[in-house]
C-alpha cells in the first residue's frame, strides 16, 4: 500500500467519518472566491479547500517533477496532468505530507494556512479540465441489455460486437458543464405517437439523466502509437461523475444509422472533483468474467474495477427533499477503463490531457440500481411513486437531478461530491 | 457584390489565370518558415505567403474591430474567429486594398515587402486552428444512398429522418491534421470471410478516403441559444477541404448501435487554407429542391448551396502521376452549411470558435463523382484501373490521396490548395 492511502493517516484538520474528502482522498479542482478573487486550483480536505496555487508559490512542491513547473498557477488542470504519472504521484505525496497531523510546515504557520485553506462554502467549484474531446462508451451489461430488449429484441439486446469491444461514440465536448449548472429542456425533432417518419418541432417528452463515471486522461500519446491496456493507468489521471443528459424522443428519431446527436449534444454535467487513481487503489477488485476472452490487446492483467458506490436523487419542485431512485456501484461495467482507453486508441488515435471518456449508463441487475428513468420507469410504463404521491416516467420541468459517489473502507470514505444540475422549462425561441 | 470580390480587382503581384490565389480569394493559414523561425498567420497570394502578424505590428489593421486587438500575433486564428464576422470584413477589406495594385502602402516599401511577403514554397503550412468539436454530417443524398444500397437495403436506401434532418455524428478532433501528413494503416477489430460473430485483430483491409468538405465555425454562441437558420452565415469563419479517412470493416463491425467510432478516429486530413465565406459569395447557387419541405427551423432562405468543383487524385508507389479518381461538387449536398449549424444548435449546444464541421462524402449521381473507393468500386466488386495496369478496389500502402477544391469565374478562380496523404504500412504493435 501506498502510505498516502494509510488508513491511519490524519490530517491536523478535522474530517468527520463520513466526509468524501480524508486526507487519504486529495482530489483535485477549481476553485472561485465568493467575493471575488482569482480563480485557483485546488485540493480538497474536510471542509476545506486547499489553494494548490499558493503552496506553489510558496515553494511547497519541490520535488524533482514538480519544481519550478508552475503547472499550478494555471486555469486549468491541463498543463499538471500532461507531466505524467510520476509528477501527479509526487503532488500527492507532498500534499498528504503537508496536510498530516505531524507535519508542522503548514500546521503551525497561521499566515500559510490563511492563505492555503478556506471553507468549502466561501468558494464556487468550477470545470477544473480543458477538455478537447469526450467518449462516451456503452459498458454496462445490465444497460445494454435493458436498453437493447426496450428498443430491439429482448432475445438478441446485445449486438454480437458488444462483448468483444467496448462499444463506445464521440461525444460532444464543449457543453459539457459543472455540477450545479441548470439547464433548459431541450427542444427539437421528435416523432408524435401517431406517425413513424413525420416528426414534429417540439421540446423534448422524454428528458432523462444517464448515471455514469469518467475517467480523466492525463499525459496522452502520439497519433499512430496505441497506448497498450496494462500501461492505460499511467495515462489515466483521475475519475468524476458524469451525468449524461439524455432526450430519448429526439434521440429514437434521429439515431439512425450513425448514433445519438443532438440526444446528447444540449449538456453533460460533471462533478467538480476528480478523484486520482491513487486514491481509487485500494478499490480495485477483481472484474466480472469477460467470455468470450477479449483478443489480446484488451487482456487486462487481473481484470480489474472499481467497488463504488453510485447513488441517484432526485427532487421535484413540490418535494421537500431529495428521493434515492437508484443506487449502483461502478463494479457493474463490464469493461474496465484500461481496455477502453485500450480499445480507443488501438487504431493510432492520439489522446491529449483533459480528455474526458465516460462509462455509459451504470446499470446493476436489480431495478433499484438502474441508472436512468428510461430504464427505472420501463420505458414510461411502470412509473416512480414519491411520498407526497407524484410519479414521474421521465423528468419534468423544476427537477432536479442529484448523483454521489463514494467508496468505503471501515476507516475512511473517499468520495466524490457530487454532480447535480436542474431542468429548467424550454426556451421560447421564437419558433 | 463587396468590393474585394471584384472580377477586375488586380495585385501588385502577378498572380496566373489558374492560381488557386488571386487578390479575391485571401484565405486563412498558419506558415512555418523552412530553416526556423516563428510561426505566423497568413494568408496567399498567387505564389506568395502574406505575413498577417507582419501587417498587424506594422498598424495596418487600424480599423474599430481590429486595431489593438492583436489577434495574428496568436498561434492559431481562434482569436480572430472569435472576433466575429464584422472583424473577418475588416480584415477582409484591408488586406484586399494592401495587395491591390494601386495601393502604395506595401507596393512600394520594399523593406516592409520583405517582411510580409515570402515565396509559398519557402514555408511549411500547418494546421491554423484549435478545433475543439468536430462534427461531421452525411449530407449527400447519392452517397447515403448508395452506403444504404450496399448495406442495407437499395428500396430503402435512406433512412426515414434522412429528408427531414441533417444527419451527423461527433468526430474525434484530436486526430485532425493537416494535408501532407501520412499516416499508418489502421488496426483493430474486423469480421472474418467465415464469420458473422467472432471478430480477429487485423490491419485494415478496407481502408478509404472520403471527399469532403468542412466549414469552421467562428464566433459561437452561448449554451441554450440555438443559432437561427438565417444568421448561420454570421457564424461560420469560412471552408476547408476535408479527407474524413475511413476503414469500412472496423466500421462494419464496430458501428451497432452507436456509430462509427475508431473506423474514423486514426485520422481527419484538411487542407491548411481557409477560404472565407466572403471570398465564396460569389459561388452561392440555389440549391436542391428539398421535400418534403423542411420544419421552420431549417428553412434557410434562398436554400443557397456553393458551386465549388472537387477532385480526387490517386497515385501509388508504382504510378508516374496522380490519376483524377473522382471529379464532383459542392452542389450535390442536400442539405447546406446553415441548415447543419442550426440544427445541430437547435437543443442549446453551444459552438466554440474553432470547431470543424464536414459536410460527409460529396458524391454525385454518376459514378465518375462517388468520393469514397467504397463506391467507386462498389464495395469492391468493380476495381477501378489505372493507366500501369493496376487495380484499386480499396486503399493500398504506399497509395498517396490528393483532394483539391477550386471555384471558378471567367476571370478567376478561388481555391482552396489541396489535402493530401500518404497510407503507410501498419506498424508493428508486437502484438
């Protein structure tokens, strides 16, 4: 075990049992000052920000990677993560030093502290990634399967493709958005129930959230040089939740033959923190038995994944809180994210730091841990019941959709936060 | 018409009858200059680079829009773009009347010539912009009729949204480069002859170019705002040629439910100019008839099209020359530049300055237009033949593509230059 991940460790700073953010976590984002102020990259303790920026200036990252690098003093996460994975292991090996019960560095220097923590609830989280492209892959079975008996043949859901590669499309990258940002239903072509082939122009009927993970990649490779599956960990910087906004009215129309569009292209929102591959080891276990055997490229040694828990919420504007309608845990894809970023690049394509590469819906075998009201409602025909007796088939206008994850040991919690955003009516446009 | 698209418009510098260059034309590019030395932005004339950064320092884009701005000091033309299409005149206008034969300003100060002014073949030209979303559409009716004659079904060769929407997929932008870059032969997941369900990893067999074009868009649009049909044309920046490569049997088996994904993602070849939309002017025709008549929001008005002639070269290792494969047109798309950017906006999908938009294979109705091998030997049954004696039915290694796009008056032609790249032999993976 790494001593970052001691599940004895302790930080001088007090983090409830309960909390995402131990000193054994140490994800990474952006932070805004209320108040104004420059923006900030930053780590996360407690309920603590950690300004990764000024520990810089202050010289607190002086290692043989990191030093003089001022990766830190940028907008974005970008330039940190294309120094690869041995810098990102020395930032956190500096940072869990400097953030430890007995390390005195940061502990006794009140002026330091001032600077470096501020309260989680005087700082907005912003998108931390320049993110060039997005993959969305299909990596549920449970999902698939679900989807595929919905909409073709419940003998034949999975395409005969769908266990020999991670079936996956290019996803639209530039409105992909952070948590906590609200978004208009979409509006569009859709088919009205009585015609198969005249669609109407109409906002959206079936407005759907898609539950999923994604992982960051960090230093990318060269256009024509596959990077191989037991060697995609060092490329991989981090993970966040993804929330795959979905308009399956539109999306039945249009998807036919080259796959979902503008389904897909009005917002994808993601959680404010990435959660390094460092904090996520001692969740590794052992992956679901994958027959037929991949070919060779996609043999990923120990078939590992991840055991996280992936919880659903949602709130209507007539409810007084938030209702669990889901709880999945990532260990329900298929496919690890070493062979997608595997099968990615196969061909030669090139990855580049901030790319963003999303799970698909994560759907377990119980309809409890569906991943989508498509699914969770069947297709409209068996709708959610809340306590103060609304239904809901798909989402409707003032809901808002909340995700959380998080994974456990009996001593610590690493969490993610969470990534929640609110479907505001359609824009009038005029139309 | 503007003033810069004038026919009797002339330089101080010759430029021949069959320049792809003359003074009307002022496109958009990035040099490198051979032997060292900073990139800059340009643009052409006749057989000369024009030294944008130059011009600017020099204070002769002095206009409200421009001056100070100093946006061709930047390494890419996003800037620019993002100015909007109010600034692309300005610069328009200016550089017109700079190049003109009776202007003094740079004409008669040879130390400033010297400066702005290099012979084309003394300079590498690069890639001028950072793409951030690439679309691409498939916007030809005979090209997705004969896709859908060949694998599905010729009585229903198009799909039932085809005349009702124009249909697209994201690309992956990461893996766009410029002409004159060759590329490996893809590898990956295809079907055996013998089997319908158990993939082998092979080096592409079917590899493929497609003829296309792309347009780039500039100042984008907020999340949630579509971009009206009639005010696209304010936000396209102007057009390139476009080879979207293609290997058919990853595609074949790859592409259910989804669509294409790695098939298309080892390589997207564009030309390294820019045309603007105000030099293409003078090319908008009417275009197709479109019915059924389309839904409000993709009524362009005029249902303008450009008439811009496009060919395709192919020479192997073998051939003395490059052999014309393909003679077609912009003309034959059926759904245009601005009904694409509003209906891919329609949900709120916001455009960045930057993204790249390809129209899908332009093929015509005669054979000698199809703009893919794939057509052109109809899936392979009917290899074209060249002069040496050898056959084509897809790409072979060594087999260098060349795609070049021209528009032309009785008085001059506007031209784009060419794309071309070269098919190298797969690379030894060692796996």
């Amino acid at each position: 075990m790494h001593p970052t991940n001691d599940p004895n460790l302790e930080s001088f700073i007090e983090v409830d049992q309960d909390s995402h953010f131990p000193i054994q976590n140490l994800p990474y984002g952006l932070a805004s000052p209320q108040g104004g102020g420059d923006n900030f990259l930053c780590s996360a303790i407690g309920d603590y920000i950690v300004n990764l920026a000024a520990l810089e200036e202050a010289g607190l990252f002086d290692g043989p990677e990191l030093d003089g690098k001022k990766v830190f003093q940028e907008s974005t996460l970008n330039a940190f993560m294309d120094l690869g994975h041995e810098a990102w292991n020395e930032a956190r090996t500096y940072l869990s030093k400097l953030l430890s019960a007995d390390e005195a560095t940061l502990r006794d220097d009140e002026s330091l502290r001032q600077q470096v923590l501020t309260p989680m609830d005087k700082v907005e989280l912003l998108l931390p990634i320049d993110i060039g492209d997005y993959t969305d892959f299909y990596s549920s079975e449970p999902h698939a399967t679900n989807v595929g008996s919905m909409f073709r043949d419940p003998e034949n859901a999975l395409k005969p493709n769908w266990k020999h590669l991670p079936v996956g499309y290019h996803g639209r990258a530039s409105s992909i958005v952070v948590s906590g940002t609200d978004l208009h239903r979409p509006q569009g072509q859709i088919l009205p129930p009585e015609s198969d082939d005249t669609p109407i122009f109409s906002a959206c009927k079936l407005c759907d959230f898609e539950l999923e993970m994604g992982f960051v990649a960090g230093k990318g490779n060269e256009l024509g040089d596959p990077i191989p599956v037991n060697k995609a960990d060092e490329h991989i910087f981090g993970l966040m939740l993804v929330n795959d906004w979905s308009a399956r009215d539109i999306q039945k129309w249009e998807y036919q033959p080259l796959g979902p569009f503008l389904a897909k292209n009005w917002a994808t929102s993601v959680s404010p923190w990435i959660v390094s591959l460092a904090a996520l080891e001692p969740f590794r276990i052992e992956g679901p038995d994958q027959d037929p055997e991949p070919l060779p490229y996609l043999q990923s040694e120990d078939n590992w994944t991840f055991d996280i828990n992936l919880d659903v919420f949602l709130q209507g504007e007539d409810m007084d809180e938030p209702h669990k309608i889901c709880a999945s845990n990532a260990k329900n894809l298929y496919w690890n994210v070493a062979q997608q970023l595997a099968h990615q690049t196969i061909t030669g394509c090139n990855v580049k730091p901030g790319d963003l590469y999303a799970s698909g819906t994560i759907s377990g075998e119980e309809e409890s841990s569906y991943g989508s009201m498509l699914e969770l409602s069947w297709k409209g025909t068996d709708p959610l019941e809340f306590p103060n007796g609304e239904e809901r088939t798909f989402l409707e206008d003032g809901d808002e959709v909340t995700m959380t994850g998080y994974a456990d040991t009996d001593e610590y919690r690493i969490g993610f936060g969470e990534v929640t955003g609110k479907v505001l009516p359609p824009k009038d446009l005029g139309l």
